[in-house]
C-alpha cells in the first residue's frame, strides 16, 4: 500500500498540506535532493517541516542534519533498529499518533 493510499486508510491525509515519496519524484532516500524537493514544493523552511519515516539511516539522519522534525514511525525495517533521544524528536507505532504530536 502506497503512502497516500495508507493515509487515507488512516484517515488522517487530510491533515498534512503536502506528502511527498520518494517514489514519486524520482530522488531515493537519503539523496540530499529529495528532502530539498520536498521543502520547495512545500514552501516550508526546514524547522516548519515535519519528516516521517521508519528507518534511522534512510529518513531521519539527513532530515534531522536539514533542521527538519524528525518522526521516527516503528515500522517496517526501522522497527528492529536501536533508537536513541538524539536520533528522532518523536516516536510513534501507529500513525494516528501523529494526532497527539501536532
């Protein structure tokens, strides 16, 4: 299931002004580019940006270094990975947590 798809499913899309994936822009993780793509697009400077991902290596590292707030979702790969308070600003494991973080 795609990234929009789930956050219909969730019923929360439309609580986020833009959503942008990697697979639609044609930039992979953790490519400097994307996360600039996403910002322009958005209009948002990096510290009005949220960034949600579930791997440390692929999503947050970068978006935290770009001043991005970082949401690490405990899914998928990322769920097996040790977390650290310094790697991510959040933690959720289920996305309607985003809900009580914003």
């Amino acid at each position: 299931m795609g990234l929009e798809a789930r956050l219909h499913a969730f019923k929360i899309r439309t609580y986020f002004e833009c959503v942008i994936s990697s697979s639609d822009v044609g930039f992979n993780k953790p490519q400097r580019e994307i996360f600039e793509y996403a910002l322009k697009i958005s209009g948002c400077d990096p510290q009005d940006a949220v960034y949600v991902g579930d791997r440390y290596d692929n999503d947050s590292l970068l978006s935290k270094q770009l001043g991005f707030t970082t949401v690490h979702f405990l899914n998928g790969l990322g769920k097996h990975q040790p977390i650290t308070k310094m790697q991510s600003d959040d933690t959720i494991e289920s996305l309607t947590q985003l809900l009580d973080l914003f």
